[in-house]
C-alpha cells in the first residue's frame, strides 16, 4: 500500500479509538509514573531505594509499576552486588526501552519550553558522542523539517479498523 | 551558561524529581485520558458529543478533562451553530496544544513499531503539504542524526535544583 496515496480522506471518527498505536502505547505506559520511572531509570537512577526516594513514590507502587515495565519488556532486572552485601537487582531500559526516549524528550522539550519558568530550563539533553545540544524534530521524507507545530495528515494504515457504528463507515 | 561544557556529571539522583520538564509536562497531561483526547482533538474529532463516543469516556470524565486541559490552555473552546440547532462549542489545539503533536508522534512511532501487529500500522502520518511520511528525529546541533536509540547525557540548566538530601548534593 502506498500511504502517501490514500483512497480516501481520513476522518478520525470512523476509526476506532483503541487499534490507534497511540492508544496501544498509552494503554501500557501512559500514566505519570511509568514515565517518570523510566525517564529516572534512562538517567542512571536503577536500583528500586534509589527510585522510591527520588520519586516520592509509595513501594508498593513502585514495585507494581516496575514489575509491569518488566513484563512489557522496556525494563529488564540485572543482578548487582555491592561489596559485603547479598545481591540485589537493578533496573536497565531494555532495546525497545531504549526506543521510548524520543517520547521521553518530546515531553521535556515541551516542558522546557512552556514550563520551565524564568530561571530557564532544569536540564539540557546532549548528543552523548559530540557534546552538542538535541533537539526532537519532526520530518518528512521530502526532507522538510515541520516545526514546532507540524501539520499533518493522517491516512489509513493496513492496521486500520473502521468503527462498526460510524458515520459513513464502511462496516 | 554553555550547555555544552558542564561544572560537573549529570548525576539525575541528585536533582530534583519534581523539577524535571517531563514532570512538570506529565503533572498536566500524563494520563491517558488526557493525550486521548488531544489526539481526536488534533484529528478532527471536535465535538463533545463526538468525543465521548469515539473515545468510549465517561461523560463526566470527559468533561472534568477538556475543561482541564483548557484551562491549562491547551485546548479552547470555539463556538459553532449546525443548521436549525442552537449554537454549542467544540474543541481545538490552541498553539501550545499543537506543539504537543511531537509528544503524540513520539508515542505512535513506538507503537507502529512494537505492538502494531502483522497487519501492519493503523495509520500514517503524512506531510500536510507534500504528502510525503513523517518521522520524529532526534538530532543534534552538529547535524546527527541520533537514530531510534538515542544516546544521550544530561547536564543540569539554569532551573535545576539539587536535592536538600542528595548523597553529594551541594545543598
């Protein structure tokens, strides 16, 4: 299929909500938490004690959040031992973890630039290898580079699913 | 301050959590729910009525939402009058809402890529003017393209705050 060819105009309300892939990546970590965890086990903050404090967060919830993390398979446990201590376990972003720090600065640069407030940003994220400041940009294939405010269109994948009680539906 | 030559490691344990852009970010739109909603808003789906039948919400939910996310005033209120009825509001990205599309690409990327499916992505975002697909990049200001996995550092900005407990924490 050709996507930049569609054979007919989007319309949002014919499909359905939920076959939606942000729907599918929200139903698993869209919550404050699973993202502040992840955004603090990116940054090196991976043994639980440590996330708990630095979070605020109650154990039990911690314990939960991470242990679904781990089952979605962005997290994975990794045993450490500190010396003269029985061996614990700490948390790595796993290769598709890895994947969600695009996600991760997208909410930052927005916040950056809406909430940051006089002082000015809390944080800069650098290219690890060169030093110089990132940025998330959103492109197209055409080579143009969209802006803060991209505009968009949508067409319908192969994934797509109307919605059986649309208007102009086709089931 | 140079971003790019930092006084010291970016050590995120030290800092606080709270202080973040993400969480600032999340603080306000991190549920589910309420990126649902910015996304149908950003789709076409406008109308209150239209978005708690797409969206399968509690009208109640629904309402308490929008009228949360306009007065963090990333969605406003514009009137509208369908022949023969009175006149009722529907719903748009303001400017700041619409450089949330970022955040919302973010997550559909992922999801395209992890929990799409054989039949493949449900949709495809494409370039308003030239048609041509569009991806998030992370790049940086020498002109890398930092790929699916960025690799990254942190180093603290202006509006960091070190953590009154912090093992080696200045305050």
């Amino acid at each position: 299929m050709d996507p930049v060819t569609p054979k007919r105009p989007y319309d949002a309300y014919e499909y359905e909500s939920s076959a939606c892939s942000i729907a599918r990546t929200l139903e698993q970590i869209g919550d404050r938490w699973a993202l502040l965890i992840l955004r603090d086990v990116a940054n090196g903050v991976r043994r639980f004690d440590q996330l708990a404090d630095h979070l605020g967060v109650a154990r039990n919830v911690l314990s939960r959040r991470l242990a679904a993390l781990t089952e979605f398979g962005v997290v994975t446990r990794v045993a450490y031992r500190d010396e003269g201590s029985r061996e614990r376990q700490e948390y790595r972003l796993t290769d598709a973890g890895h994947e969600l720090i695009p996600i991760l600065l997208a909410f930052m640069g927005w916040g950056d630039r809406h909430l940051a407030g006089p002082e000015g940003p809390p944080a800069y994220p650098v290219h690890a290898r060169c030093g110089a400041p990132v940025r998330v940009s959103i492109t197209c294939e055409a080579g143009h580079d969209l802006g803060d405010r991209p505009h968009l269109h949508l067409e319908p994948g192969p994934g797509s699913r109307v919605r059986a009680g649309a208007p102009g539906g086709r089931a």
